[in-house]
C-alpha cells in the first residue's frame, strides 16, 4: 500500500543536449596555396574531396586494387601503406585503411569552416599487385567561407524602423563559425558625422544549431550560429548616424582562410527627447477613425512607466488611456474610443515623460490634432440564432458612413428539414449579385443606423427559420458576403437522447417551460458526409408530460446509417401548430463536453482482443505463428470467446484478402496457427483479421520487407542519466565495421524526444509525489 504525500512538487524541466564535439579550441592552421586536381595513375581510381566540401565531407581515396591484405585493417593498419599520406594543415584525426582498397582520414571534429586543406600521396606507395607511384599527388580542397551576418542596420524593416541606440552601445554580429576576436575588432569601425570609433568584440553566446534547409544541416555540429558583442572603445557623439564597417581578412578562430567580403550595416544614436510629427496611417487599416486613431510620436522609444496617466485631452474626459505600439516604441496612441469624430483637440504631455535612456521632456508640451469621421462598417450576428417566439427581441443589421449609405440584402425562409445537417445561408439566398440594393433611410455621417430584419413579414408569419445576409461596398466584388445567418422563431424547446434499445423526445415551450402536448415528432437520419439527404425513419406524437418514446422497429431503421458501434447521427423536427423547431444529434454530440464514450454496442459484440506475431516482420519464404486473444465486452465484464471458431484472413498491402483457414480458442479464448509466406510474396504491410461465430471481431498486423543485416554497429554513451534546467548532457556516438574499421560516409541524425515519466527520487519508491 503507498502512502500519500499531499503538497506540492516544483519539477525541473530536463533539457538534453546532444552534440558530437566540444568548442574547438584556438590552434594555428598553417595557410595553404590553392593547387589544381591532379592526374592519377590507372591503379588510384578517385581521390575526394578535390573543390568545395561540406564539414562532414570525408577525406578519401580509392584504389583500382588492394593496397593491403584484410587480415591487416585491424589495429592500426599497415605502416607502408599509411606512411605514405598525410594532411596539411595539422587537422585533429588520423588516415585510416577502411578497407583494402579505401583510405579515410577520421575526424576527431567536423572540418572547419573557412579552411583550405591539402593532401599528399608520396610517391613509393604501391599496391599488391606491383604497382608504385612515382611522384607526389597532392590536392586541395576547401570548405564553406567564414560568413557573418545580421549587423544592424539602419533602413526599416518588417519590424520598423530600428530604434535609436545610446552612447556605448553593444552591437551583435552572427558568424557561421567561431571568429578570431582579435581581427574582428581590428577590421570593424564605426564611422559617422566627421567622427570614427574603434570597435572591441568578445563572444556573446556559445553556438546554437542553426536551421536549415535540409535534416543534415539541423543535425551537422558545425553549422552553428556564433554571436559577437561589438563595442566602441568610447562613447558616441549623440544624435548622429553611424555606419558599421567590416572589411575583408576577418580569420576564422580555427581555420586558415579569411573572409574576402566587406559587411557593412549601421545605428543612430539617441538625440534630446521631443515630439514629432506623426506619420499618417493608411486610411481603412481597422481603426475607428477613417483617417487614423490619433498618436503622439517622440524621437526617442518611451519608459512605459513614465507615459502612465501623463497624457490628457481638452475638451474630453478627466483620464483617457494611452498605450505604446510595442515593448520598444516612441510611438503613444490615445484611445480612439474616448474620442468624437470630426472634433478638434489638444494633448497635453506631462514634462515628466522619460525615455528609455532616461531623459525627460523638461517642460509640458501641447499636441493639437483633428479626428476625421468614423470609418465605415457594418455587422450583423452570424451563424444560428434562435429568438423566443413573442418576446421583444429584434434581429438587426448595423452601419455606420457606408459609402453612398447603400447596402444589399437578401432573404429566403429555411426549411426545418434542411436545418438538420447544414446551417449554411448563402445555399438557402440567391446569388450576391442579384440581391436587391437598398438606401439606409434617415443616415447621417457619424451615426449609427440601425436596419430592423423583417423577421415576420418574411416567414410570412409568427414562426419559422430564415436565411439572411447583407453586403456593403466595403465587401470584395469577387468574395462572398461575410455577413450572413440564420434566425430561428420558435416556442419550442427539443430535448433528445437515443439508446441502442431506446429514444426519448421531450418538447416544452420556452417562454414558460411547460410541456408541449400533441406536439408531432418526426425522426431522420443524418449522413455525416452529406452523400444523402435526411430521411425520415420514425415518427410519434408527444404525451401530456411532452414526451415521446421510440422503441423496436423506428430504432432499428433510425440507426441503419450508424457504424458498427457506433450511435447514429439523427434529426428532429417538431410540430406543434403553426410552430416549428429542430434539433441534430450528432453521433459525437456531448462526448467532449462530458467526457463519455460515443460507442455503443449495436448487436455485435465490442471487442477487446487482438492478434499478435511471434514477429512483427518477415521475409518472402518464411514461416511465422499467429496468436488470437479473442475478448469482448459482455455487459459489465470483459469475457473469454471460449471454444468458439474464428476465421482467419490476410488482408495484403493492395487490400486482397487470403484465407488463412478457421481455427478454434481454446479455454482461454485463446489461439495459435501457423502462416506460410511465399518466396514471392508481396512486399509491404499486411493485417490479419479473425472473426468469430458470434461476430467478436479481432485484428493484427505484420509486414513482409527484405532486409539485410547490418554490417556496421552503433554505440551511444551519456556521461549522465538525467539534467537540470540550464545544464546539459553530452552525447558521444561512434561507428565501426563488424570487422573493425571506423564507419566512413555514413549520415547521423541526432534526436532527442521527451515523453511524461514519474519522477520518485531514490528511496521514496513507496510515495506519491501529487498529480504528475
């Protein structure tokens, strides 16, 4: 029995990183001169890489015959081969023989980014059969530049236009690889108004994988993003614009090639605070005002702290709200809503009001503005609405400044039938173009207009369903009206509930919830995917209590579309009188809300069995064992299909079914049989499918491939089980040939999941921690 515990447990989340190298440290790579590819005797079939190369790219050459025997790769591998290759510069790893007719040099380390490499067969190597090499064959190749990018800049972007910097500020610049600090700094200036400063760099954070285009640059160690703070060695002039310079010979930190390119970006530096003039927003951009909302603009991005309460407008309210366009804004916008249209006003900002960088305005300033008209809109309910009959409650359509004050709608009654599987009212109106076009009686600019929907003049009467929509200039020609809807009036309320056995329909009026007497009930079914239209499956008439019941035959027909256990999807319409309502019950209706199962059992039994395979894959011409575990639900318990037959087929990937034969459960309600696969069989995913004489249903699965066993192993090692927050875990893979030698070519994906476990810290196995 475990004891409880009641409290609370703050758990760490656990962050594991895997990375196949630490950060190379700084060593110098001596510089080498570019050469071309050179020609190869007839016994060296291809060396690589001879141009450009990724990072994970494998130094490799191979020949047209054995250099060495199979029985030396192992160990360190034959001496008079390996001698006789070398690299240049120095890079961590050794040349290895994979194979005897492969030499590959193995990493320590991916390659370095912007590093030109050299290779050297020296003459004298030969093969088993005689043949040597007469003269040196040396090659280079290089890898990707040293790239930097996202200097800041000056010009806007998506985001805006860049916010003005202080004195000393901390610009970031982002490199593909680790940079050599010391000419960073030497080749960056910024420059400006007559005046130029020198920039210091240091690293800002340790590299993070950076995603590309493709799953090996997500996975590849060595395609990182490496982030250095520039700083000017002193302050800059205040108000004035600065161009950030980096000339070409930035080195990398561990490579020999510098970068060839000039980067140039730029800052501006924060000048006295003030108000300028507002730039005019786009007419129709969703504000109240057709010309804008009013905003007040400052040189200088504002302390939101400062801005509180220091704003007020004459003539208007004693407080008005001001907000700022973002975390880092110069821009202050007055509540638009607080405000008249077509009026005159005058902001008064409180001396008080600071920046980010800490300086005030100094004395209140005034900002008169003008508000335009009210922007045009309009809006009407959506979707289903459902008003109680003789209650005064209006649907309506609202407007305000539409253009030429003229709008079109359209009206068509909705049949109670239709209501069951669709609510859609542009199916039930006539095309948008068509809809007659109507002037807003009595408008005025700046005033509402209130348009009263003509609910029972278009029913005809006091009760039914109608389709609506309403369109304004200020709809797309080519798109459909967005505002459209159905209202219902009705004195009925409908209550349902189906069983497998069993249907309940109870109606009461919803102006005082009495129950409905006589009222006519017809029941339809519905088709989920709309292939048919409602049919009608029952029908009954409502008691004095307003309620009728189905049973027998009208629920059998009424659950004719439903799957095998599974409810049906039905409709109701009511009658009473002139009155008419509708109700859908969906086969999922009320499952999320109360969290129930939706299946039921429709006749044949609810299974809870299965069927295994002594192994989930074979090959053409094997042999394998089935295993049935035939179990189904019997009232409140879960039973044994004992000594009962089942058939057996297999259903192959292009869904043609095979007989497997019947067989019959033993005691347990258990199985086994043997399945035969054919040399030629088909590759791909099968099911198996075994169904007893009662109907209890039962299903596996197996797939048929041809498969080769691996001729190389895998090994992962963790220098910890588990992390903190904030800490990480390293990872170290290593590849080998069952025969021995180091895996070269292969591609590693590195993935790290996480799933939900139960955290008990070592001894306390006998409590519960709380909800997990």
């Amino acid at each position: 029995m475990r004891r409880h515990i009641v409290g609370f447990v703050s758990l760490a989340a656990v962050c594991v990183v895997v990375a196949c190298g630490r950060t190379p440290s700084a060593p110098t790579l001596v510089p080498v001169a570019a050469l071309p590819v050179p020609s190869l005797p007839p016994w060296i079939a291809s060396i690589s890489p001879t141009d450009k190369a990724d990072t994970l790219a494998q130094i490799r050459v191979v020949f047209a015959k054995p250099v060495t025997a199979v029985e030396q790769l192992s160990g360190p591998g034959p001496r008079e081969v390996l001698d006789h290759i070398s690299i240049v510069p120095a890079l961590a790893g050794h040349f290895a023989v994979l194979t005897p007719r492969m030499i590959g040099f193995v990493p320590d380390r991916a390659l370095p980014i912007g590093t030109r490499v050299q290779v050297t067969i020296s003459a004298g190597l030969r093969d088993l059969e005689g043949d040597v090499l007469a003269h040196d064959v040396a090659w280079t190749f290089a890898t990707a530049p040293l790239e930097l990018r996202d200097l800041p800049q000056l010009q806007p972007t998506d985001e805006g236009t860049p916010a003005p910097v202080g004195l000393r500020p901390t610009l970031q610049v982002t490199a593909n690889a680790a940079v050599d600090a010391e000419t960073l700094a030497n080749n960056a200036t910024l420059s400006g108004g007559g005046d130029s400063v020198d920039l210091t760099a240091t690293l800002h954070a340790t590299p993070t994988p950076y995603p590309g285009s493709n799953a090996e640059e997500l996975f590849d160690p060595s395609i990182s993003t490496w982030v250095y703070d520039l700083k000017p060695t002193r302050d800059l002039r205040g108000g004035t614009e600065y161009t950030l310079k980096i000339d070409s010979g930035v080195r990398p930190s561990y490579g020999n090639l510098a970068t060839a390119k000039t980067y140039q970006g730029g800052v501006s530096t924060y000048g006295p605070l003030g108000i300028v003039p507002t730039p005019k927003p786009s007419p129709n951009s969703g504000s109240r005002f057709s010309d804008g909302d009013p905003a007040i603009a400052f040189t200088n991005p504002i302390d939101p702290k400062s801005i509180v309460g220091a704003v007020t407008v004459s003539p208007g309210p004693a407080k008005i709200a001001v907000s700022l366009g973002g975390d880092v804004s110069n821009v202050v916008s007055i509540d638009p809503y607080a405000l008249d249209p077509d009026k005159t006003y005058v902001a008064t900002v409180a001396a008080g009001v600071k920046d980010i960088f800490g300086q005030t305005l100094g004395q209140d300033q005034k900002v008169t503005f003008h508000t335009s008209d009210f922007a045009p809109g309009a809006w009407s309910p959506s979707g289903l609405t459902i008003i109680p009959a003789g209650t005064p409650i209006a649907l309506n359509f609202y407007a305000t400044n539409l253009p030429g004050n003229r709008y079109q709608a359209a009206y068509a009654r909705y049949p109670a039938v239709k209501m069951l599987d669709s609510t859609d009212a542009l199916g039930a109106l006539p095309s948008p173009k068509s809809w007659p076009s109507r002037t807003l009686a009595g408008a005025r600019t700046n005033q509402q207009s209130v348009v009263r929907v003509p609910l029972a003049k278009e029913l005809a009467g006091p009760f039914g369903a109608l389709a609506y929509g309403f369109r304004t200039a200020l709809d797309s020609p080519d798109s459909s009206p967005g505002l459209t809807g159905i209202v219902q009036l009705t004195n009925l309320g409908v209550f349902a509930q189906w069983f497998p056995l069993h249907g309940t329909v109870l109606v009461q009026h919803l102006n005082d919830g009495a129950p409905v007497r006589s009222a006519a009930v017809a029941v339809y079914r519905i088709d989920e995917s709309n292939k048919t239209r409602p049919q009608q499956c029952a029908s009954g008439t409502t008691d004095a209590g307003g309620k009728v019941d189905f049973r027998g035959v009208e629920v059998e027909r009424c659950s004719a579309l439903a799957s095998s256990n599974q409810a049906p999807s039905l409709g109701f319409v009511v009658t009473s009188g002139a009155d008419m309502a509708s109700l859908t019950v969906w086969s999922w209706s009320g499952i999320s809300r109360f969290d129930v199962t939706g299946g039921w059992t429709s006749g044949a039994p609810l299974s809870r069995g299965t069927v295994l395979t002594d192994r989930q894959m074979y090959q053409p011409g094997e042999r394998g064992e089935l295993t049935g575990i035939a179990y189904y639900v019997s009232g409140e318990r879960v039973v044994a299909d004992a000594k009962a037959k089942y058939t057996v087929k297999l259903v192959d990937p292009n869904n043609n079914s095979t007989k497997l034969g019947t067989v019959q459960t033993d005691a347990f309600g258990v199985f086994s049989m043997p399945i035969t696969f054919s040399k030629q069989q088909a590759l791909g995913y099968y099911t198996v499918d075994a169904k007893g004489a009662n109907g209890n249903d039962i299903g596996g699965s197996l797939r048929v491939a041809e498969f080769k066993p691996p001729n190389f192993k895998l090994t992962l090692s963790l220098n910890a089980k588990s992390a903190q927050a904030g800490s990480s875990v390293a990872a170290q893979v290593a590849a080998a040939y069952l025969f021995g030698a180091p895996l070269q070519g292969g591609t590693a994906h590195a993935y790290v999941t996480r799933d939900v476990a139960t955290v008990a810290p070592k001894g306390w196995d006998d409590y519960w921690f709380g909800r997990q």
